[in-house]
C-alpha cells in the first residue's frame, strides 16, 4: 500500500512514518513545505491512503493559518476529486476547531472539505481533534509545555510555571499512532475519533514530575513508570536527554571481600544491586525478619547456607552461573554465601525494599553446623 504523509516534517509524522515503514508491505510518500504542488498531485494520484497531518499553528499573520489548514487541505480533496478518486484521509483536526479563533476556524474549515470529499465520493475519512500532544520527537517552545519542560529540566535550564493550577489534557504520540494505524487496518468507524486515553494533570504537577525524574536519577531512585500517565511522560523526559548525558556514575562500594553498587531503587517494589566476593570470600551471616532478597548469579559458583532461627534447620546448595538460578533468602533464617569458585564471583541481588541504615532489618548471627 501507498501511503502519502502531509507535513512529514512535523512531530507526529516524524512518529507515524517510522511506525508505517515497519510494515515492510508499505511504501509511504513524504509531502512537506518543499514539496511542489506537482509532485503532491503525483503523490495524490498514486497514494492508496492519505495521512493529511500538514497543519500552520504558529504563523507570523492570521492569513497563514487559512493557506496551511484550510486551503491546502481544500486543494487536495478537490485535485481528488477531479481524479474520481475516494482515497480514505485521516485529518489532524483540533480541538480548537470548535473555537472561533483564527486557528480554530481554519481547522473547522479543513474539517468541512474533508467531509464534504467524503459525501460526495464516499471516501472512508477520519476527523482526530487533537488535543495538547507530547512524546519524543516534539520540540520545545513549539509542539507543548511538556516537550518545553522537559528540554529545560533535562539541561538543568530553569522552567517557567505561570498558571499552576491550570489543567491541560494530554495525549501520549504512541496512543495516536496506534488509533492511525487502526484506520490502516480498517478498524475504526468513520467521522470523528477519539483518541484514549487523555491524561489530565495541572501545570503545576506536570513541572514537578518532570523535574523529579531528574532529581531522582541523582538519588538512584525510580517513579512508578512502567504504566500510564507517568511511563509516557518518563519515556518522553528520558528522549530529550542529550545523548552525552545518556550515562552516569553511581557510588561503589569496596572492601576486602569485593566489591557492593545499588543499581536502582523504587518507591514500592524495593531496590536492586550487585556484588562481587573473591574466592573464599563469605558474605552475609545474618538474617532478617521481614526482608527478602532474591539473588542471581551473574559470573562464577557460590555455595548457599541456611539455618533456621528457631528449628536449627540446615539447608545449603551450590549454584553457578551456567544454570540460572534465582535463591531467595526467607525471614528468619540466617544465611550466608561463599564464593566457591576459581574467580571473582558476581552476583545481582534484588530487596524488597530500599536499605535503610536507621532500621536495617539486617542482625548479624553464624550459622552452626
């Protein structure tokens, strides 16, 4: 299939081509502000579906927003329509099209062309009226606030918050792509869609999320971001973050037995890290009461010891790092680990809760046998 991108330039084209272009059954056309209008006519009389994403939302003169939103789009249902063509459009609409500003109301009159195309061919045409967007790609002091605060906040640039309470409804980019591939597929009603879902926050709570995931790198410390509002706009911080600070020390711990780095911690699901014990080393000889930890071992053998507080019962096992194998270590057992090996042993250690050195739930006791 033949797929023409209007505005290939632009923030959610940029996402869009790269997810289309994954289908290797897909050619897809680029129209963009150097494209001639004989060339877009080609592009038109060749494309099997038409993304018309092409939009003006910052001119210098009212005048623009009429030739890029209203005209432009006018243009090519019209050249359409002179070809008997009923190629589906999926339109990038606003939600300020029900406004009367300039924007708006250009944006309502693209929106008119296109339905009207549709009545009169009876082309599938889909109307998003988008709100405020934000993910990778977007640019600062243009696309959002969010793309805005996330530049600054990633160069330690200060952010601006005129209007703390103010709410602003979001749409994550990777939700629209997927509701315009679900058009590809034929899987939507026609007329207008919504897109879901739209994340409402204030422009306070924005700023101060933003700036957490930053501080919290410093702190080794990780938000909950592995679903909704909070993975999106984490994804989306980490994507602005030039590539030269794509890396960072952590503190490391030495002594004469290895070496011990906390890797990562979380609010609610506890912390991971990582040692290493020379051979013969044993580490651990303690317990604790409610405290778990899950270990790995990443390079080398270790022997694992257990023995109960109360029973004395004595458990022990050897594991090597040519059969993964995660050992946990249970509340009210004391246990330790000896580094059996030939070489350094290394071993990734999961707790389920961050160390805490005023309660350490960590009590030093050997085992007997």
């Amino acid at each position: 299939m033949k797929i023409l991108i209007t505005g290939a330039d632009g923030f959610v084209a940029s996402n869009l081509q790269i997810h289309i272009s994954q289908n290797k059954n897909h050619e897809v056309l680029l129209h963009n502000k150097r494209t001639t209008e004989s060339e877009l006519f080609q592009f038109l009389e060749t494309a099997d579906f038409i993304f018309h994403l092409a939009g003006v939302n910052r001119p210098l003169s009212e005048k623009e927003f009429y030739i890029g939103n209203a005209d432009l789009t006018k243009q090519i249902v019209t050249h359409l329509e002179s070809l008997n063509k009923k190629t589906p459009i999926v339109f990038s609409s606003s939600i300020q099209a029900l406004l009367t500003n300039p924007y708006g109301i250009s944006k309502k009159q693209g929106e008119d062309s296109i339905f009207e195309y549709s009545k009169k061919t009876g082309a599938p045409v889909y109307i998003y009226r988008l709100p405020n967007l934000f993910g990778k790609f977007s640019k600062p002091n243009y696309n959002s606030v969010v793309a805005t605060f996330c530049y600054n906040v990633s160069r330690s640039l200060p952010i601006v918050v005129n209007d703390a309470d103010k709410e602003l409804n979001l749409c994550y980019i990777d939700d629209l792509v997927t509701s315009f591939l679900e058009t590809l597929d034929g899987k939507l009603s026609t007329g207008f869609v919504d897109v879901t879902p739209v994340y409402t926050i204030s422009l306070a709570e924005l700023a101060s999320l933003i700036s957490s995931f930053r501080d919290n790198r410093e702190k080794l410390l990780i938000e909950n971001v592995g679903q909704g509002f909070t993975r999106a706009l984490y994804s989306t911080y980490i994507s602005f973050l030039p590539i030269t600070s794509c890396s960072y020390s952590i503190p490391k711990y030495e002594d004469p037995r290895g070496s011990f780095v906390e890797m990562l911690k979380t609010k609610e699901s506890g912390q991971f890290s990582f040692f290493s014990a020379l051979p013969g080393v044993t580490r651990g000889r303690h317990y604790h009461h409610t405290k778990t930890e899950k270990f790995l071992i990443i390079r080398g053998k270790a022997q694992f010891r257990f023995q109960h507080l109360v029973t004395k019962e004595y458990y022990e096992l050897v594991v090597t790092d040519e059969n993964p194998t995660i050992v946990d270590t249970i509340p009210g057992w004391t246990h330790d680990i000896t580094n059996i090996g030939e070489n350094e042993l290394i071993v990734m250690l999961w707790a389920n809760e961050v160390f805490n050195r005023e309660l350490p739930d960590t009590i030093a006791a050997e085992i007997t046998k």
